[in-house]
C-alpha cells in the first residue's frame, strides 16, 4: 500500500475494484477531498489560472507540443487516454480517473506525469462539472420526492461511464432524508469499464457503515448507442406504469458529443416522463474553441445560446444554468 493510499484510508476515502484488476477511490462529494468550492472567490481563482495555463500553452510551438505529448503518453495512462487514442472521446474510467485530482492518483495512475498532467488547472473543472450536475438533480427532485414517499426513484443517466454524479445525487438525497423507496440507476453507455466500476463502487457505498447503508439502490448498464434511441423510448414507456419519479442525466457526454438530431431525439425521449434532465453544455468562447481544434475529441461547442434551441425543439426549457468555464450546466424542464 502506497503513502497516498494509506493516508486515503485513514481520512475515510473509500475504494473500490476497478475493471483491470486495481482499486480507485470512490469520488464522494461530501467529503473535504473531493470536494470543489462552487462560491465567486474559489471559481475566480480557477478562472485565472485556467487562463493564464493557456496563455502559456499557446506560446509553445505545436510541433514541440506534440513531440511533448507524444513522449508522455508512453509513460502516462491518462496522457495516453487523451492524447494517445484515436476514438474521438475520452472513455469514461479515464475521464473518473481525472476528476480524482492530482492529490487523489493512486497506482497505476501515479506516475509523475499523470500526476503533472493531473495537476492542470483544467482538471478541477471536471468534477465542478460533475459537482453541478449532481447537485441540480438531487435539489431538482427533493420536493418531489417529499410529496411522493411511495414513489420509486430512477436515475436515468447517458453516456455516464461510473454514473458518478447519479451516485452522488443519491447521497444527497439520502442526507435529504428521501431514499427509503427502490432506486435504480439506469445507466445507458456503450463502454463496459466505466459502469462496470460504477457498479462496484455502489456496492462499497451501500455496505455497513457507508453512506448509502440500507437503501434499496440498483445499478442497471445497458449499451446504448444516443444516435439510435428505441430503448430509450422502451425504458420510458416501461417507467409509465410505476408511478415514479424519472430524471435524467448527462454528464460529459451527449450534449457535448452528440450531434442536433440525437439531443432532440434523446430529449424527445425523455420528454414523455422525466421530471428533469441535467447534463453539461461544452462553453463556446474563443478559448474552447481553440482548445478543442487543437484537440483529437469530436465536441460541439454549442454554449447555451446554441443549445437552448435543441431543447425548446424537444419541449424542454433551461430552469437553471451553473458555470464552469469549460462548460456551461444546465437543468432541463418540460414545458
């Protein structure tokens, strides 16, 4: 057991198996370690040194930079994960691994390099992101839960790896005092390694002692391809006969990636029964712009002028929007 592994322990972090044989900490939003100040002084801070990070990325040639990046990506998973892969997307346990932090690395992630890479100033922003999008779901559905005490509870989550902003919606929401009825977490992906992790990790969390103790919470993963929604639409039309309550959730995935037609397809989808849809919008001010052109991944920068006109398209309307430089989080309710 390393240093940090050690000392994550003694601070209470728990762990869980991930798919290749190793342990990952499971990112808890309550807890100090993970936790990502979401008030104008903190986010100010981050805003400066995210800028300030480009400034001085942008003075180093390309042809040094991918000669850089290159040489790192054979020594660094997560550098070979962003840099060093050709699908156009960053895959979901690599993607968990990075909101970890640079303090949070644990083996096999912990090379000097993952840990330097892990340690930009963009990285904090990914689990803000996350953060954001738990935190609109799980206050979007208190109320109605508190109304609705037999009611199940299903988390329907797109493209969402681990799910672990559905799993931290739950803890807030069991803190709220609203989880003493069936949960599942619907997780629609076509990875097998982040859900696969996901589900470990909600087995940990519901143990004796842990934060999810005594709920009757389940974790559904079914491969799911946003471009073709027909079980979507069966999932939804299964979810009319129960008498729950629906929402749904897209962190880091279909309205970043997903083309007009398959938000307002997805979303049209969702519109026959959920009660609110979360998910990230990626930013599209000059800097993301640039950022993601000098980039390998497929992402639209839509901000939200750009998005809002999908979600009108599919019945939906912005309730609520949060910040965080690389994207913009929205809450979505039907109109």
């Amino acid at each position: 057991m390393t240093d940090i592994v050690k000392q994550m322990h003694d601070d209470g972090v728990l762990f869980a198996q991930a798919g290749e044989g190793y342990e990952l900490p499971i990112i808890d939003l309550a807890h100090p370690r993970f936790f990502v100040p979401d008030e104008p002084g903190p986010v100010g801070a981050m805003r400066d040194a995210f800028h300030a990070d480009d400034i001085r990325r942008r003075r180093i040639p390309k042809f040094l930079m991918r000669f850089v990046l290159r040489s790192a990506a054979r020594k660094s998973r997560l550098v070979h994960a962003l840099f060093g892969s050709g699908g156009g997307f960053l895959d979901g346990l690599s993607t968990y691994v990075m909101k970890l932090g640079a303090e949070n690395l644990v083996p096999p992630y912990d090379d000097p390099i993952d840990r330097k890479f892990a340690a930009s100033p963009h990285i904090p922003l990914l689990r803000l992101r996350m953060q954001q999008v738990a935190t609109m779901v799980a206050d979007g559905v208190k109320d109605e839960l508190l109304r609705r005490p037999q009611a199940p509870l299903h988390l329907i989550n797109i493209g969402g790896g681990p799910a672990i902003d559905s799993i931290n919606t739950l803890m807030r929401l069991n803190a709220y005092g609203c989880l003493q009825r069936p949960v599942v977490i619907h997780v629609l992906d076509g990875d097998d390694a982040g859900p696969a992790f996901g589900a470990k990790a909600l087995a940990v969390l519901k143990a004796e002692g842990n934060p999810l103790q005594g709920t009757d919470v389940t974790f559904d993963h079914q491969r799911y391809d946003w471009n073709r929604t027909s079980l979507l639409e069966e999932l939804m039309g299964s979810l009319k006969s129960e008498y729950a309550v629906v929402a749904a959730s897209s962190e880091g995935a279909l309205f970043e990636y997903g083309t007009d037609q398959a938000i307002i397809g997805n979303l049209k989808a969702l519109r026959t029964g959920a009660a609110l849809v979360a998910g990230s919008v990626t930013s599209a001010d000059a800097m993301r712009r640039r950022m993601i052109a000098d980039s390998k991944f497929k992402i639209f920068p839509r901000g939200i002028e750009g998005f809002a006109p999908l979600a009108a398209a599919a019945g939906f309307a912005i309730a609520q929007s949060r910040d965080a430089m690389l994207s913009d989080q929205v809450l979505l309710r039907p109109v």
